[in-house]
C-alpha cells in the first residue's frame, strides 16, 4: 500500500468521523429539545388538574421530511404519517412546512396536478375522492358476494 493510498483512506476516515460528529450533535440538539417538550407537557399537564390536554391530531413534521423526496413520494408519505384522507391546500401546506420545495408559482396547483397524474397510473396508491386525496391501501374491499344463477 502506497502512502498515497494511506493518505486517501485517512482522509476518508477523518471524513466519516466529521460526519459521525455532527450526526451526535444533532441528536444531542434533538435530545435536549424533546426533554424540553416533555417538561413543558407535564407543567401544562399539572396546570391542568392532571387532566390530560387533547392535542391537535396532525403529527408535527420534521422540518426536512420531505426536502429530497419527489411530490409524489412525499405525498404518500405523509399520508401514512397522518393516516387519514387531505385536502390538496392542507397536503401542499403540510409538504412544504416539511422542507418541499415550491416548484412553480402555486405549490398546490403543482401537487394537485403531480398527484392527478400519478393516481391515473395502473398501480398507484393513491386516489383522489373528489375533495381529499387518500390512499388505495386504507379502501376496504368489496364484499365478496356470490350470486346465483336463476334457475
């Protein structure tokens, strides 16, 4: 092994532990922000009588969810993370809160119309009701009925 080639796997190594450095601090920061949540919680929680506080059912989105994630892919993924069917200004909102890029003017006409095409394709899970879009796996099936023939 040369010392050119030592040089290149150090430099490599050094790389990865930079890399490993940050990917610490950030679960450091995240860390500390969740244990502050949590003690904010159990102080509105104790405000509270000790009854239980309803939050808003949405699930908060990470900043940078969908950041490197194409419309359709994001789409998706949000929607199992919500478990329930969306308004198109209620997806394109939760999209870009999430780190998606607004291609075009209008980030929803764009969604609706990514989406619009890709629920036509043989195979896609998703679906549009007329008002929300949904996914194909939460439809439950047709009964299966059996009919006679009249004799």
């Amino acid at each position: 092994m040369s010392g050119t080639d030592k040089q290149m796997i150090l430099e490599s190594l050094e790389a990865e532990l930079a890399s490993v450095a940050d990917e610490r601090e950030n679960l450091e920061r995240r860390e500390a922000a969740l244990a502050k949540a949590v003690a904010g919680m159990r102080e509105l929680i104790s405000l509270n009588g000790g009854k239980q506080i309803v939050v808003e059912d949405k699930p908060a989105v990470p900043k940078n969810a969908f950041a490197r994630m194409g419309i359709s892919a994001a789409a998706i993924k949000y929607l199992r993370l919500v478990k329930k069917n969306q308004k198109n200004s209620e997806l394109a909102k939760a999209l870009l809160d999430g780190g998606k890029k607004g291609g075009g003017k209008n980030f929803a006409n764009t969604l609706r119309s990514v989406l619009q095409y890709q629920s036509k394709k043989p195979n896609s899970p998703i679906y549009w009701t007329g008002s929300e879009w949904g996914l194909k796996e939460w439809l439950r099936p047709a009964a299966h009925q059996e009919t006679e023939k009249p004799t």
